[in-house]
C-alpha cells in the first residue's frame, strides 16, 4: 500500500518508515522500533565484526610466532651451553635480546 505525501514522497507501509508520517505505527511494535535504531548501524556492526575477527587472527598468529621463536632459542641456546660452545649468560641475554625484538616486532 502506497501514500503519497504533501511532498510527493511514497512510503511503503510495510517496510521501515523513513518519514514522519508511519513513526507512531513503529512506536507500537518494540521490533521495529528496535530495527529502526539498529538498522543505520548494520554495516557499521559488519565492519567491526570483520575487524575484530581479523585482530583476533593476528593476536594468535603473533603470540604464537613470537613464543615459537622463544622456544627455537631456547632448545638451540641450551644445546650450545651444554656443548660448551657458549655460557649461561650468553644464553640468557640472549633470550632477552629474542624477547625484546619480537615484542616490538609485534607491536608495531
């Protein structure tokens, strides 16, 4: 059902009012009234969906990368001391220098 208004504007009665004219028939049904405050939102909440999944996937792929990383360093390191190729400490600044850069790899 079409109405046509003073200014020659048509409303569909049975889609979400976009004019004046059908705002209290929404004010009476809680659902559309909900759809109407949510629906210029929609591609908004999408949007932020999408990057909170791609965050979601980075912050997995990086901590995992960077305590693999850790762990790398540490069987490597470990099998060096006990060899003798290189010291406790060595080891340990080591492992601290790996830590400090793929933190700040990450953050960036």
């Amino acid at each position: 059902m079409q109405v046509k208004h003073a200014q020659r504007e048509s409303c569909d009665k049975g889609s979400l009012p976009k004019c004046p004219m059908h705002l209290p028939d929404v004010l009476s049904n809680p659902f559309q009234l909900l759809l109407v405050c949510l629906f210029p939102c929609s591609k908004l909440y999408a949007v932020g969906m999408r990057q909170s999944a791609a965050w979601g996937l980075y912050l997995v792929a990086g901590t995992s990368a960077h305590h693999a990383a850790l762990v790398l360093s540490m069987l490597l390191g470990g099998s060096m001391v006990y060899q003798g190729l290189i010291t406790a400490e060595q080891l340990t600044s080591f492992m601290f220098y790996v830590q400090l850069v793929t933190a700040s790899s990450l953050a960036v």
